[in-house]
C-alpha cells in the first residue's frame, strides 16, 4: 500500500531527492515488489492522505488479506498505530524492524479491519519539503527485511486486534 498524493509538486532532478520525492517512493516500491514477487504482494494506491481524507477507506477486498503493509514511512522503523496485533509486531521485532511511533497515514482510514497493518519506512528524510530524498542503504535494508519477513509469514495469519487510537 502507498499513497500518490504529495505536498510538494514532485521535481526529480537528483536520483535520491527531489520535491515530492518522500510521498512517491513507497508507490515505486509497492508496484517493483508486486512485478518481481506477484504471489506475495499486491498493490493498493490511495489518494488524499496528505489531507488526512484519505481513499483507504474505500478499500473492499476482493479476498482474505493475512497482513497489510504500507510503505510510507521516513527512517528505519515501522508503526501500526493501533492497528497490528501484538503478534505481528513481535515478529516485525525478530526480522530486525524497529518499532516507532507515527501519528497518522493511510492504514489508519482502512475501515478493512480483519487483518493487521503496519507502515514501514523506506529511508526517507525531510518529508514534505522541497529537499526530501531518501538513503539507498537503508531502503536496502528495510526491504531485506520485508521481503526475508514476507517469504517466513506468507502464509501466516495476523489478526486485527481493535487497541489503538483508531
């Protein structure tokens, strides 16, 4: 899951910043991830999160979903805001992810409340300015962890538990 809406208007004229850049690099991971490893992933693209409005809400799954993962995050870590069960956090925890803390984003308007979602971010810095940009090494190595994460739980359960502020 990713968002397409941004602050800045997107300008692309370094390949590890730009205007925008910060909101747009979960939408190229998530869509990367879907064409190499089309079994696990699939790709939800939302709109209006920047308003905090956003197009989540209207998600209907057309099948059962084990666990949601958005991918709209600055830094090294993950949140859930209320939205993962403990179990998949502990295991989020032994695959090397940090747990963070985060005040809102598109998991958050999901009204699909049968499985747990968590946010992780992807390297990013400087959100919503002209400056924004990420760091390759540790795109890098979120990604390991999702993807050594996703083949160890793809076929693993994690129920929605309702605890959090949402």
């Amino acid at each position: 899951m990713a968002h397409i809406d941004t602050v800045q208007a997107p300008r692309y004229d370094n390949p590890y910043s730009g205007a925008g850049f910060d909101d747009r690099l979960g939408v190229y991971v998530a869509h990367t991830l879907a064409g190499l490893y089309p079994r696990w992933f699939d790709v939800l693209l939302t709109d209006y999160e920047e308003s905090l409005q956003s197009t989540a809400r209207y998600f209907v799954p057309s099948h059962c979903y084990r666990w949601i993962a958005e991918l709209d995050r600055e830094g090294e870590d993950f949140v859930e805001y209320g939205t993962a069960s403990p179990d998949m956090i502990g295991a989020m925890l032994a695959f090397g992810f940090t747990y963070g803390r985060g005040s809102y984003s598109d998991i958050c308007d999901m009204k699909y409340f049968h499985t747990s979602k968590v946010n992780i971010g992807m390297g990013t810095y400087s959100g919503h300015s002209v400056n924004s940009g990420y760091r390759p090494e540790v795109l890098y190595r979120q990604l390991s962890r999702l993807l050594e994460f996703t083949q160890y739980n793809a076929d693993r359960v994690f129920p929605h538990i309702c605890r959090g502020m949402w």
